[in-house]
C-alpha cells in the first residue's frame, strides 16, 4: 500500500450514509459527512474536507448514488488519483457469532442479514451499505466491525435473561450490547487520562447520546453493559424507552390496537425523551424548555440524569469500586448540567466534582477535583477512528 493508507469508513441507515475519509499513516482524518433523506425526495449531502464545509441539495434515490455523490466530493478534492485502500463499515449487530471485526464474505452478508431479527432497525441498512460499497469498491478488502463485538465475552450471569433457558440457547435471546467501539475507545483514552494501564482500572464508560448505553470496564474488557439484545433496553434515550416492564408492551398492543410493527415504532421512535418531554429528542431542545419551566421537559432531563446514576450505583458493585467514571458522545461530552447532576449525587464512591472544569474547557479532560476518590472525565468518542483501525488490523 505504501506510506499512504486510506480506508473509508461508511455507517449506513435506512435513509442515510455516514462516511469519514481516514489517512491511517498519520490517523487522521481527511473527509466526513452525511448524506440524508436517502429515497425521500430532495436530500441532502453535508461534509467537511480538509476544513472546508460543503452542503448541497440534490436527489438520491437509493444509497447506490449517494455514495456516487460522496465519492464524487472526494475524488475532486483529497483522493484525486490515489485509491482507496480498504473500507470500513459500522455493523450494528453481531448476534451470538461474531466477537470481532471480519472481513466482509457472502457468508458474513448472510448473517448480518440473519441478525436483523436482533436488529431490525439496523441491521437490514448496514448490509445494504456494505452491498453498495461493494459494488463501487470491489477490488478492495471491506471488513465489518460489530457494535456488539466488545461485550461479546460478558459473564454468562451478566447476559442471562430470565426465560427458560432452552429457548434462549436456541434463538440466541441474551444481552449483546451496543456502541462497543466508542466503549472500547474512551476507555483506554481515559487510562491514557490517569496514566495509569487499562488492564489496572475499573471504569464505568457512559455514552449519552440520542442513543445511550453504560458499561463497566474491568481491566479493558467490558463485563456488563445496559443495553440488551436490541438497542431498546436500558437508559432512556431520545426516542427509545429503555427499560420498562414486559407486560406494558402486551397492555398497549390490547388496547391502542397495535401489531408488531406498530409497538415497534412507538417504543423506538416515538417514546423517550421525546415522548416523556412533548418537546423533542434533541437533548438541547429538552434543556432550554426545562430552563423556561417546562415540567414535562424538566421530568425528561431528570429521568435521563436518574437512569444514568442507577446504572453507575449498580457497575460500582459489579466492578467493586470504581477508578473511574467517563462521559462520553453528545449529550456526555457537551451537557454540563448532566454531568453535574450525575455526580451530584454519587458522594457515596467519594466523587468530588470540580465544577469549574466542568463548566470549562473543551476535549478530553478530568473534572473531577484532585481529591476526588473517583476520577471523573469527559472524553469526546471517536467511533469512527476505532473502525478504521479495526479496518487496518
């Protein structure tokens, strides 16, 4: 390949293609954007090269022009003449095979297509981003890098559910967990942090986004995590419900009269914060309402704040005791009210916030004060970086 390596990494949705444009020899990144409303009329392609932001409006009807048009930006700016190496594709669901990133085959195809029963939001738009890929890069080694890879080994007791235990053997039904590569990533970003070896810490990583997941890193290796066998299960997030009791979804199906599809969409899109809130799923919406005396918004940001603290109480004994406690993705990396009101109240493991640093400073940096038993940091995820390396690997 010689001293230049570019892998493209792609995060396909059902009507949407993130990319990002990696140089691997220096592990930076050259190009990212999105192209949106995939199949919807008129859409949309964002991106940023080389510091230069691009947005245009254009039609594409599927995913196969979409990244036409991406390829297209690229060429006439970074690529130019050179090729791209290897491309990396962000696969949401491994089901109970895959516990690493693989190069993409017919029989790999076959099983994320398989593990849409998992996945079936997911899934179904990540094999057809690898089959568009495929065909405009088909000299090229693809590989997929799973969500689930990094808790793939967690406890048997940890990712147990309670059903009989036959059928859970026989249709893979346990917790696979989700947004291993940023979990993977600000784990060892927060060793670099304390200076201390990963394999010596006990971290409890929180991704708060418009998904959010928690995990407890033990020695590098997750060993329990609150999503579960889909990305439904755990903390509220900005439309999907979390936890709630099975029997909820039974009662809704009864008496609002939904099928399968129907309960579906309530649970996943409809649900959460924008649900709880009435106002919307974007966190900062949620925020400024609650500041103007919005209580549907405040009791939104409020549940939010409680679920993650339940989540960290609960991994303080799965790991007995912490060393540390990283936020992470949107709402993790920028809300500096979620922060404070996690912490407010984890005094019991000797958190100490700082909160000047809290409200101050950008990037990867502690927050906690330097008497603080748990150290506490904010490191911005790079999901994007970790499957490009994955890629290279």
């Amino acid at each position: 390949m010689g001293d230049t390596v570019f892998v493209l990494v792609l995060n396909a949705g059902s009507s949407s293609l993130k990319f990002n444009l990696f140089d691997m020899a220096k592990e930076t990144s050259l190009a990212e954007g999105m192209a949106e409303r995939i199949g919807l009329g008129e859409a949309n392609l964002t991106s940023t090269i080389e510091g230069n932001k691009h947005r245009e409006t254009l039609p594409l009807p599927t995913h196969k022009e979409a990244l036409e048009a991406i390829l297209e930006q690229l060429r006439a700016t970074v690529l130019h003449e050179t090729p791209i190496h290897a491309v990396g594709h962000r696969v949401v669901h491994g089901g109970p095979k895959y516990g690493d990133s693989v190069l993409v085959t017919d029989e790999v195809l076959q099983d994320i297509d398989h593990f849409a029963m998992y996945a079936p939001l997911h899934n179904p738009a990540n094999a057809l981003g690898i089959r568009t890929a495929m065909a405009a890069f088909p000299n090229v080694p693809h590989v997929a890098v799973f969500d689930t890879a990094f808790h793939h080994n967690i406890p048997d007791h940890a990712r147990i559910y309670g059903i009989p235990y036959e059928i859970s053997q026989k249709y893979g039904i346990r917790r696979y967990g989700f947004h291993g590569s940023s979990h993977s990533y600000v784990a060892a970003r927060t060793a670099i942090l304390l200076c201390r070896p990963l394999r010596a810490l006990k971290i409890v990583t929180c991704h708060i986004g418009n998904g959010t997941s928690i995990c407890a890193v033990h020695n590098g290796k997750s060993v329990d995590t609150s999503m579960g066998m889909t990305p439904l299960q755990g903390v509220i997030m900005g439309t999907r419900c979390g936890t709630i009791d099975p029997s909820v979804v039974e009662m809704l199906m009864e008496y609002e009269h939904l099928d399968y599809n129907g309960i579906t969409d309530l649970l996943n899109k409809k649900s959460g914060l924008l649900g709880i809130s009435g106002v919307s799923s974007d966190f900062r919406e949620i925020e400024r309402a609650a500041e103007q005396g919005n209580d549907r918004a405040r009791l939104a940001r409020d549940l939010l704040t409680y679920n993650v603290r339940q989540y960290i109480g609960a991994y303080a004994t799965v790991l007995d005791g912490v060393d540390a406690i990283t936020f992470t993705a949107g709402i993790g990396t920028h809300s500096t009210f979620v922060r404070a009101k996690v912490c407010s109240k984890l005094s019991f493991l000797g958190v100490k916030l700082d909160h000047e640093a809290n409200e101050h400073g950008t990037g990867e940096r502690i927050i906690s004060t330097p008497d603080s038993r748990v150290t506490v940091t904010v490191v911005p995820t790079n999901e994007e970086l970790m499957i490009a390396r994955e890629t290279v690997r």
